[in-house]
C-alpha cells in the first residue's frame, strides 16, 4: 500500500513535470462501461482523474469537492484514441530537397489552428503521431501531440517527453521523388539500400570520430573536434536506440531488406507504416520484433498494394507482430474506431484486441505506453466517451477528454469551431475532398510531381 | 502422396457444386429471415430460384423435388447492395494510367461508353461482391461530358453479361468549389472558369437541341429532307435532349445545385439524377421541390467548408432525407466500394433512419436507374441478386455467407480472402525451406 501511494506520488510528480506548461483538469467519469483494453470490461464504473492523471477506476467513487462529474451511465468509456500516422497540424509535410533529411522536424511547423485537429477529436482521438512526408528515403522528425483544442502556443500540443522519433521511406514515393523527379539516387529499390546503407556507415563514422575526439580530448586540451553535422547528429541518435524509426513501406521485400540494415548497424527498434504486404512477412516481422502500424483496407491506389488484404491487421497479430491501425488522413482520422472493427469482420479479432490497433498498440509503437493507451491507474487522463461500443457502426462520440479536460463535447459542438477567421476572406472557400486528396501519403511524396502526373 | 492427393481431388469435389452453381437448377433457401424491402420482414421464410428469378417467396412454401436446399436457419436475406457511383472495372490500379480506362481527351464526349471499357476480370469485383455488394453504377471521368455510366452486376464475363440495364450520360456541372487541397486558384480564377464552363455548356446544348430538332424534322419525313450531318457527340446527346436517356448531373456545392436546379429548369429537363451533393444538405428543400432525385456520397468525408460542423458530411443523407430528397447512397470509391454498407451505417448512425439507409442502397437506386423491375428488392419475378449474412450489414461484426447475382452463387473469395488464407499460417515459416 505504501508502496503504491509512493508509485502514485511519484507518478504525480513525474507527470506535473512534464505538463507543466500545459492546463490539466479533474473529472470523475461517472457509471460507465470502461473499456479498459488492458484489464477488460468493467461495468458501471467510475474513473477519477486529478491534475489529468487517472487517479482511481472502481465503482461507486465519490468526487473530490469541485471536481466536476461527467454522467456515463448507459455509455461506453475508452482510453483516447491514438493515431500511429498522422499529417494534421503542421503548416508543411515535405522537406523533399534530398534524399535524406534526417535534420528537419516537423515539431518546428506545427499549427494550432489546423480545424483537422478538432474533428479528430470529436472522433475520439486524443493523440496523433504527426509524421514527415514520404518523399525521402530518410525524411524528418515526427512529433507525437496531444489534441489540446484551443491552446494556441504549438509548443502546447507536443506531448512533452514522449520519445523522438523519425520517418523513413522505402518504395515508389522516394524513387519518384529523387531518381524519376530530380534524376538523383535512389532511382530503385537497391538505391534505396545503398542510401540506407551509406547514410548509416557515415553516421557510424562520424560517431567514431568523435568518441575517438572525446578521449583525446581528456589528455590533449588542444584536440580538433570534428565538424558539427546536424543530420549525423541525428542519425547517430538512431544508432543509440535515442530515437525510434517509423518506415513508410509496402513491399515484403523492401521490409526485408531495411531489416537487414538495421541488423547490420545495430538497431533494433522500429515500426514499419502502412507495410500493406506485412501479412507475407508476419513472422520475419514477428522475430524481429518490428512493428506494423497499417491501414485497414486501403489498397489498390498505387502497384505496390496490389497485392493487398484487408486481413492484414489479423494475420499480423495472429503471428504476434505488434499491430496498430492508423489513418493517415484528416478522413479516417475521425473514425478510426471504425477502422479498428473492420478487423472484426477480416479475421475476427475480439473486441480487446480489435481497440489495442488503436490505443494501447500505437501507445506502445510510440513509446507512450507507461502514459497514454490504456484506463489504468497512474496513466494520462485522455479518454472518449461514446454512445454505444465504440465498435458498432452507430456508435457516435459524446466527449472526449484530453488530461482531464474536455476538449470535445457533442452537447456544446457549436457549428464553427474555428480558432481564427481571417476577416480578409470574403466568403469561405469550399472545397470539394476528392478521395486522392485524403490519402495524404499519394501526395506527401510529390505533390508537384503528381499533380503533373494527373493533369497529364 | 496419393493420400493427399485424392484428398485434394475430393475437395474439389465437395466445392465444386457451390462454385459452379448452374443458373438453371432450382434452388431452395430455407428458414431464412427475409428483408424484402418493400413488402417488409418474413420470418422463417422460404424464397425458391429458379432459372435466375425469384419465382416464389414467402411462409408454407412447398419444397419442390431435387431442388438445392440452402438452410438458413438463424440468417437474414437481402437485396444485393447497389453502389450508385463507382469506377469498377474501369480503374484497376489509381496511380497507373496504363490501367485507368475511366477518362478520355477532350471536354465533350457523352458518346464515350464506361460499359465498353469495364474489364470483367477487374480484381476490385470479387472484392466487392463478398461483401454484399451485386450492383454498381460505374462512371466515367474526365471532362464536362465525359461518357455514359452503366449499370453493371458484378459477376459476368463479358460486359454485356454484366450489364444491368441502365446507362445514363453523365454531365460534370461548371464548378464554383475548389478541386481539392492543392487547388490554389485565386476565388476570381476559380468564378471565371465556372462562368466559362456554364457558357460552354449552354453552347453545347444550344447545338444538341438543334441537332435534336434537325433530327426529329428530318426523321418525320425523311423523303423530303437532308440527313443531319453525323456529330457523334450530339447523337448522344439527342436522347437525353429528348428526355429518353438519363442526365446524371455531377454536381456538389450549394450554389452550383442551386445552378444546375436553374439550368434544368430553363432547359425543361425531365430525366435528370443529381449526383455527389457533398452540400446537398444546405439546398435539400430545393432540391425536394423539384423531384430531383439524388445519388450521395461519400458519406464518410470530410466537411467542406472549415466552419461546418464535424458531422455534416455524415448528416447530409439524413437532412436531405428528411426534406423530402430521394437518395441513393454512393461510395464514390473503386478499390474500397465494398465499403458501401458503412457509408449506409454511418448515414444511419448520424440520422437517417436504418430503413431508409437500406432503402438507399437497394431499393431507391433500382427506382432512380429504372430498374426496380429486376433489381432492389426481394420479390417474386425479380432477379434473385441478393446475399445472406449473420447479422446487421451495417455492422462490421457481420459476416456475409452467401452472394447470389441474377441467380449464380458467387463464390465467397477474392484477392483479399486468399492472401488470407496462404499467410495466415505461412508455410515455411521461418525456415528457409519447407521440410514438412
């Protein structure tokens, strides 16, 4: 018991830190069916969250005075959803210059502003995984953020702490991009290793010589340290395990090959994205111990899922690969406890694991499980509250709560949710969402180039 | 070795007849829930097949001898799903060209027919057709008048087969709204090209009602008259002039239906269908008052305008529902069109009334193409095009048993169940070589 108070304590402690710059609140969720995901179904519970940490879940818990409570009676309450792949908020997608890119982040453009994160939220999504675009063979760093509508700083929507991680992309995104739109390796699927290869020999190299710096330095005051390089910089932080690789990818066998890459330097950690011919491989995946963040059913948009199945989230987790479901679209993002139940009707998933594709499974990806994806206590306060099982097509959202606040209430959802209006703008522009244009990976990789290809 | 192999010829054998079910066989299904549609709900229902109709549907039903006895005892029957707006057959991989047969050259081609180009082998249709969906409408694009959309059933061998009988030319109408996200033309630029294009579009008809009558004097006496000079794209254009063929009028933000609401009125269009209406919801009651009937979809998209609600594109059906609109519901998608029944759902689950979600993928798609005869509903003298699952479509806890099209039970696999099938439990796993 001491022991436990002290764990909570120090998970206060722990957690205040890292909020400290953002609001946090207390809510007593009250008499709902709590999907733990982690723990089963717990019916006709209540959840307590104080300064946005869940601080207890039992049934008949009474509320601190001023917190308020949120009628769940009749309601079903998940751990707020989180999105493994993710393009809303930021102001740009692409650094498509080169290559590799490893140096830009796309922490440093991120918009509050963006009303995609709002809808997001009103589909219970409570974290996303903001990634770079998949024009380049190593692109730049993603940033993990809290769906914290209305804080207007963009350092407020960054999860403080979570780990870093960084996008690469392998297939017909970088080869169009560089060798077939700038005539510049990778042109194919081996200059895509060579790539890889070089890039991660240099890194290796540059960390060489400035460990070989560092202990020269000890005896000699005068020793000349390297050159500074902000990309080997970051690459070096892949090969200490400092940050995790998430990989665009289709086929098995360029999957196969970026294995053997890292096992040849030494990295360990990843999670391939999209990886739509990740079924092939499942066990290779599986021994690895590689993660599969997928889409549900996309295929067919390009010939490298071709050869898709929509029984690819079962396949995988029936072969043990840790699997998320992601949406990678400011369309699927509002309905990815849709996604996740399609894994119910290809391949039969339970209703445990059909919600582990979008929360606990991610959070674990990302390396936030201690934190976000599942109601336990000492864990963030970020749930969503839903009408029915949240795996039901009738299923709609009635709140979601993002540290303990509400951020989304389907009772208080006025029509226009903007933050900002620009007062020059005569009339809104209307646009109509062509399927192309909500599946964003199409476009990140050249938007020019594409459209070109399109129009011609 | 013989061992297996008389194991997998007796498989075949056991397959077989299910596979190759013939047309003109009778067959039975048994203590079926029956969602008719329109002639509401049977429990513990009989419905007979027979030469690809329905020839009897109903309770104390005689079982006629040597029928095929499907038992459906705990299953629900209904219509095949009807997808109003898709590129089946027309569009097997999105980024290649070499594979996209949907558009031609040029702005002014309604003579283009999407029947001729629809490739029976697509990949995309058995994937669709396990999952209940028999009939789509399949569309071309590309243009202002890019071709004529047909009606296909999703099994067949040829075209012809396939085609479910109806075809309308399709007009993209003049655009007031953006492309999409990397449209940046200025609003100016944007105004100008629609202005233009309507302008072009009412030349265009100018000339097709010429034709149109040219051709109407000149058939009536043709002894005494020249015979019109031959426009391919006025030939097809003649018959929806005429109001014999339909107009499927693409068409998507309030003020361009509110225009094209102007446009078929000024030109005294009677056979005209509405298709898109992403804000249909905004102008439903004009659209009710004039009768125009409405193809909708996808509803599983995003608002268009930033300060709508989060949920007006899942209301849409609903609202324009409930003005009086009649709908059919689309995917507007290819690969995923066997999506359909969760666009219905999520039409449902923001309002509209689940029977009028069903309706809007069965029946009232069969009534706007005309094709209610055949199609839409289960009922005697019908084409017995319908599928068998375990629960709620709607649902994606719902598996689909059993397809039937024009009385041919589909087989339940596709690309999808078959890399289904293989990897599950891949064979060698991890060993380099299969020792087993």
């Amino acid at each position: 018991m001491k022991f436990k108070l002290l764990f909570l304590s120090a998970a206060f402690i722990f957690a205040s830190n890292c909020l400290a710059q953002v609001p946090t609140g207390d809510v007593l969720v009250r008499g709902g069916t709590v999907l733990t995901v982690t723990n089963g179904t717990l019916e006709n519970t209540d959840v307590l969250i104080l300064n946005g940490i869940i601080t207890e879940i039992g049934e008949n818990l009474s509320a601190p005075q001023g917190v308020s409570v949120v009628d769940a009676v009749g309601m079903y309450v998940m751990p707020g959803i989180i999105d493994a792949h993710s393009h809303i908020g930021i102001s740009n997608v692409n650094e498509s210059s080169a290559p590799v890119t490893a140096q830009v982040s796309v922490g440093d453009v991120l918009n509050p502003y963006s009303i995609a994160i709002y809808r997001a939220l009103a589909g219970g999504v409570t974290s996303s995984h903001v990634m770079h675009g998949s024009a380049n063979v190593i692109g730049g760093q993603n940033e993990t953020i809290k769906h914290r509508w209305g804080l207007l700083d963009p350092d407020e929507l960054r999860m403080a702490d979570a780990p870093r991680t960084i996008k690469f992309a392998l297939g017909e995104n970088p080869t169009r991009v560089h060798g077939q739109g700038s005539n510049k390796r990778p042109a194919s699927r081996m200059g895509v290793e060579y790539v890889l290869r070089e890039t991660f020999a240099k890194a290796q190299r540059y960390q060489e010589a400035w460990a070989q710096y560092e202990e020269e330095a000890k005896s000699n005051p005068r020793a000349i340290s390297p050159a500074y390089n902000g990309q080997l910089e970051v690459m070096s932080d892949i090969l200490t395990g400092d940050i995790l690789i998430h990989c665009h990818s289709y086929r098995a066998d360029e999957i196969l090959m970026l294995l053997d890459v890292l096992g040849d330097f030494g990295v360990n950690q990843i999670t391939f994205q999209h990886v739509n011919e990740g079924f092939k491989i499942a066990p290779e995946l599986a021994e690895f111990g590689a993660g599969a963040s997928i889409f549900a059913d996309w295929w067919a948009y390009k010939f490298e899922v071709y050869y898709s199945t929509a029984y690819n989230a079962a396949i995988l987790t029936r072969n043990g690969v840790l699997t998320s479901i992601n949406s990678d679209s400011g369309e699927l993002n509002r309905h990815l406890y849709h996604e996740a139940a399609k894994s119910q009707k290809y391949g039969g998933l339970s209703d445990t694991e059909a919600l582990s594709l979008i929360t606990i499974n991610p959070a674990k990806q990302l390396g936030i499980a201690d934190r976000i994806g599942s109601i336990e206590v000492g864990k963030e306060g970020d749930l969503a509250i839903f009408d029915r099982h949240p795996l039901s097509i009738y299923a709609v959202n009635q709140k979601t709560i993002v540290d303990g606040i509400t951020y989304f209430d389907i009772e208080r959802d006025a029509d226009d949710m903007r933050l900002s209006v620009d007062p020059e703008s005569p009339i809104e522009t209307t646009v109509l969402h062509s399927h192309d244009d909500t599946h964003q990976c199409l476009h990140e990789g050249a938007l020019d180039l594409y459209d070109f290809l399109e129009s011609n | 070795m013989t061992y297996l192999y008389s194991l997998l010829i007796s498989a075949v054998l056991l397959i077989a007849p299910t596979k190759n079910e013939a047309v003109d066989t009778i067959t039975v299904l048994t203590n079926a829930r029956i969602v008719t549609i329109t002639q509401g709900t049977i429990e513990n229902g009989t419905i007979i097949v027979e030469d690809g109709i329905i020839v009897q549907l109903g309770t104390d039903i005689d079982i006629p001898d040597g029928a095929q006895i499907v038992d459906l005892a705990g299953l629900t029957v209904y219509p095949g799903m009807i997808d109003s707006g898709t590129q089946m057959g027309l569009v097997e991989v999105g980024s290649l060209s070499e594979t996209r047969d949907a558009s031609e050259l040029g702005d002014l081609s309604p003579q283009m027919k999407a029947l001729t180009a629809v490739n029976p082998n697509g990949v995309a249709i058995p994937v669709t057709r396990v999952n209940g969906i028999t009939t789509v409408l399949t569309v071309p694009s590309g243009g202002m008048l890019p071709g004529q959309a047909a009606l296909i059933n999703l099994h067949g061998y040829t075209p012809q087969q396939m085609y479910a009988g109806f075809e309308g030319v399709v007009l993209r109408f003049p655009s007031t709204g953006r492309r999409g996200r990397f449209d940046s033309r200025s609003e100016e630029d944007v105004e100008k090209a629609a202005t233009e294009a309507l302008k072009k579009l009412n030349d265009t008809w100018d000339s097709a009602e010429l034709h149109h009558r040219i051709d109407s004097t000149y058939q009536a006496r043709p002894e005494d008259g020249r015979r019109p000079e031959y426009v391919p794209s006025m030939e097809a254009l003649k018959d929806v002039v005429r109001g014999e063929q339909s107009l499927i009028i693409q068409v998507n933000t309030a003020k361009d239906i509110l225009s094209a609401l102007d446009w078929i009125k000024a030109r005294n269009m009677t056979n005209v269908i509405f298709s898109g209406l992403a804000e249909g919801w905004r102008v439903a009651d004009k659209i009710a008052e004039a009768g125009v009937p409405c193809l909708v979809g996808p509803v599983l998209s995003i608002p268009t305008r930033a300060s709508d609600r989060f949920d007006k594109a899942y209301k849409n059906a609903a609202l324009m529902h409930e003005a009086g609109v009649k709908i059919a519901i689309r995917s507007d998608d290819t690969a995923n069109a066997r999506n359909l029944p969760y666009h219905a759902g999520f039409a449902a689950a923001y309002g509209l009334p689940v029977e009028a979600a069903l309706r809007a993928i069965t029946i009232n798609p069969a009534e706007i193409f005309g094709v209610d005869d055949r199609l839409g509903s289960l009922e005697v003298g019908k084409e017995a095009t319908f599928f068998v699952a375990d629960g709620d479509p709607f649902e994606t806890s719902t598996t689909i048993l059993h397809v039937f099209i024009a009385g041919y039970q589909v087989p339940m696999e596709s690309r999808h169940t078959r890399l289904y099938e293989e990897f599950l439990n891949r064979n060698p796993g991890l060993n380099k070589h299969n020792r087993q």
